[in-house]
C-alpha cells in the first residue's frame, strides 16, 4: 500500500482552508484537522527505528486504508465533476511513496 505524504506547505494549506469555511462537512474538517495535527505531531516525536506496540502499529495501518479509501473517492467525485475526468488530475500535488 502506497503512502500519501503531504508537505509542511501542504498541511498549513489545508489549516488554512478548514478554518476559511465552517458549513457543510464541518464535523469531517474538524476530525481532518484533528488527524492531521495529530499525525504529523506523532511523526516528529517518533525516532528513527523506534518501535511501536503491535496494537498500534495495526491502528496506524487501518487509519492509512480509511483515510486514503476516503482521499481517493472524494478526489475521483471531483475530478469527475469538476475536469470530466481522471485522466485530468494532476498528481504533482501529491507524493507516493512506499
């Protein structure tokens, strides 16, 4: 399974749009902001090689599948609606790695 890792500048993008808009979905932005901010305070704590519980590594696995099940369909939903189609995404806003 593939990783999605965003950028500092794409995180404080995402900050910035969350708090711009409070309608619609706002119980989802609030639990993205709070999954973004959590997640990427863990990845600064966490040492290189350090080990996790197998508990958590397997909730941490899980988040990933749900999170990027929800990024891909969300994305594909506006692709479609907006460009008329996948193959007009553009991916540079994205890095995928292993």
């Amino acid at each position: 399974m593939a990783n999605i890792i965003l950028t500092e500048s794409q995180i404080e993008k995402l900050k910035r749009k969350l708090n711009e808009s409070k309608d619609g979905s706002y119980m989802a932005k609030q639990q993205l902001f709070t999954i973004a901010t959590l997640a990427q305070k863990m990845w600064e704590m966490l040492d290189e090689g350090e080990e996790l519980d197998d508990w958590m590594e397997s909730k941490i696995a899980q988040a990933e599948q749900s999170v990027v099940a929800v990024v891909k369909a969300y994305m594909y939903d506006e692709v479609e609606d907006s460009m008329g189609g996948m193959e007009k995404l553009d991916y540079s806003d994205l890095v995928i790695g292993n």
